[in-house]
C-alpha cells in the first residue's frame, strides 16, 4: 500500500510541475515548454508509432507538440497535459 501511495504522489507532484511549466510558458518564458517537451517526447512517439508509418513518426511527434504549445492557452487542467 505504501508504494501505491507514494506513486500517486509522485504523479500529483508531476501534474503539479506541469502546471507550474505551462504557467511560466504562458507568462512569456516560452523556452520552459522544452520542458514538456522532454518529459513527454518518449510518450508522444510511442503513441505516434502506432498509428502512422515509421517515416512520419518523427514529423507528426512534432506536430503533436507545436498545437499543444498554440493551444496551451486553452488547457484548462482539469486534465495531465499528458493526456
């Protein structure tokens, strides 16, 4: 029980930091979204994977994250951003 505790709270404190990063980015400091980027790119191309051909993994991942940064005004963090 413990370790399913202490997971649960690692992964509020992880929803918690993305909030944090996505406040910043909003506020102007728009080199902060690298952050999501890299706590997120691994995820983004496993999914990409299975969906289009390997060719394109790599441009539709970045695709990905270019309308979650134009979008990011709108994130209303009822959410994870990992979602």
């Amino acid at each position: 029980m413990a370790a399913e505790y202490c997971h649960f709270i690692g992964a509020q404190t992880l929803v918690s930091d993305d909030l944090e990063i996505i406040r910043r980015v909003l506020q102007g400091e728009i080199d902060s979204f690298a952050e999501l980027i890299a706590r997120y790119q691994q995820h983004v191309v496993k999914i990409t994977t299975r969906h289009v051909p390997a060719d394109r993994v790599e441009e539709v991942a970045h695709d990905v994250f270019v309308r979650a940064y134009t979008s990011l005004s709108s994130f209303s963090g009822r959410t994870p951003f990992e979602h």
